[in-house]
C-alpha cells in the first residue's frame, strides 16, 4: 500500500512538472491508502468553503463499512483540509449500508445536505440532514425523503441536487429505468416553505427530463448540478458511467422541468493520454461564490477508477453561455 502511494505522489510530481494538473488536487488517503474522494460539492458557510464529497468504505471491507460522506474545509477554494466525517447512524436501517453522493444548499443559517443511500440497489433513495456546523447532521424524521415512481423508473435515485428557483425548491436525482441499465435524469419539487420533508416533495413528471441521447453520453446521464443564470437554470452533467469515459455536458431550462442540450459535444472532456485526468472528468458541481464568480468542481483520474481525485476550473459568462477560464 505505502508503495503505490509514492508512486501515485511521483505521479502527481510529474503531472505538475509538465503543466498538466490543476491547482487543485484533492484525494482523502484515510480510507483505502491511495487518493480516493468522489462526487464534490461545496458550500460557503460562516466565512468559510466547506466540500461535501464520497468516500469509499475502510480499506475496502464492504461487510463491516460501507461509504461515507467526508467534509474538507478551504480559504481559499484550492487548498482543503480534512474536517470531518458523515458516517451511518447506528439504528437507522434505511442509510446502514451506506450513504454518499452528497447536495447541500444554506438556508436561515444551516447546512441542509442531501445525500443517497447505498448498497440497497433498486430501493436507494434521498435522505436530508440539516447542521449547524456544517459538520455534525440531524437526520430529518422522514427520510428516507424521495424515490421516484413511475412506469420509466426503477425506484430508484441517486446524485441529489436541491436548488431553489421562482417560489419552489427542485430536487434533481439519477435513477435507472426498469431493466437496471440506463441512467436518467428525474426532477421534484416542492414549496418554497418546505422543511424539505418527505411529504412536501411532488414528482415533477412521469418521464425523465434528460435522458442519454448523443453518443458520449452512452449509457448514462448522472449527477446533475444545477446553477440559475439571467431567469434560466443551467445544468452541468455527467455523461455516460465512471472510466466510459465520464465527461460532462450543460443543459437549459426556463422552467426547472424541460431541458435543452447547449451543445452536442462535452463541455468538459476527459485528458489526452498520460494527463491525469485521462480516464474521466465527472460528477461535476457547479459553484456559485459570494462575490459571483463561479467554479466547476469534478472528479477525475487515470487509472481507471483505482484512485480518484477532486479539482475544479472557473467557469466565465459570455452572452449568458459557460466558458471555462484558461
């Protein structure tokens, strides 16, 4: 183990010594010994960045622990220092095996997170906790708070993304069609004075809202993040299962429930052979800052999926279009 991992650090040093690695680079080591953090997604709390992101189970004994959700801590959106863990809470059945794929959005001064369950397969579902540290979560007496309902669907959903927009809140999730198969994206919504519970969240439609379509996408369309820009929501998306390779497309919608692609083409492609990103860039976050720039955080390796790192770029405006910054 202390092996690979030198050779993963040489790996980066190499990276970085030929321009190829962003700023960022962040890979948790506490549970499996190698770099290995998914699904980011960050939040600017009490003055300071907090990421929320996926965190595989210790040392990979998936009978004794499952996944988990890791909280890092930044100044400064680049470097990010581990503050704590959101682990399975003992007597709750339904996240026992698991959680992880977190959401989160403030509101009246706490972090409410959004997260899946995992290793229920066709019976995972969205749950909700809410902070006051950001850290430490109280889980909400009626998760778990969604799964999807429907002939297109299997029940299930995943990669929970809640944003608020014209008097309502949207919950996007993932889910599967019936043959377990094709990933697809799903919305609901409910009022804008929800206390996020269960009852109060309406499936949007009886269809998904996007669903894979161009040849990059394959199989799959996942882990939807959602910005508003000029009266219109933008979605950043993963398109096509981990390593196919994942890369990740934008779409746009007036209403929160009908979506048009911007582009037939990745916004966000993998790297060219050798860069460290080669094999994927997915999962993304789109962050809206204070001060209103934005960032897009994602997930990327080159290896297949035996380590896993999280970074993000600056994503500019033109004529109401994303461009990344170079």
């Amino acid at each position: 183990m202390k092996k690979n991992y030198l050779l993963i650090l040489f790996s980066i040093l190499v990276f970085q010594m030929n321009g190829q690695t962003p700023a960022m680079m962040y890979g948790d080591t506490t549970r499996v010994g190698v770099p290995y953090s998914k699904d980011p997604h960050v939040v600017k709390f009490k003055g300071r960045y907090l990421m929320y992101h996926s965190l595989p189970p210790q040392n990979w004994d998936t009978q004794n622990s499952g996944w988990i959700i890791g909280v890092a801590e930044s100044n400064d959106l680049v470097n990010w220092q581990k503050v704590g863990e959101i682990t399975p809470q003992p007597g709750l059945d339904y996240e026992k095996k698991g959680m992880c794929a977190p959401g989160a959005l403030v509101r009246d001064g706490k972090v409410h997170l959004f997260y899946q369950t995992y290793g229920n397969g066709k019976k995972d579902a969205i749950c909700h906790a809410v902070s006051e540290d950001g850290v430490n979560f109280k889980r909400n007496p009626t998760n778990p708070i969604f799964n999807p309902t429907g002939d297109w669907t299997c029940g299930r959903a995943i990669d929970a993304e809640v944003c608020q927009f014209k008097d309502k809140y949207f919950l996007y999730f993932a889910t599967r069609d019936k043959d377990f198969k094709i990933q697809m994206q799903g919305v609901a919504i409910a009022p804008e004075t929800t206390d996020f519970n269960k009852e109060d969240w309406a499936q949007a439609t009886n269809k998904p809202i996007l669903s894979p379509e161009l040849p990059w996408e394959g199989e799959c369309v996942e882990g939807a993040s959602i910005v508003e820009k000029k009266g219109r929501l933008v979605m950043f998306y993963a398109g096509a299962y981990n390593n196919k390779p994942q890369q990740i497309g934008i779409a746009e919608s007036k209403d929160g429930i009908v979506w048009a692609r911007l582009s037939n083409e990745p916004f966000l492609r993998n790297g060219k052979p050798g860069e460290w990103n080669s094999s994927e860039s997915g999962h993304p976050h789109i962050f809206a800052d204070s001060d209103g720039r934005t960032y897009l955080f994602y997930q990327g390796n080159n290896d297949n999926g035996k380590t896993w790192f999280l970074t993000q770029q600056e994503v500019v405006w033109k004529d109401g279009k994303p461009v990344l910054k170079r």
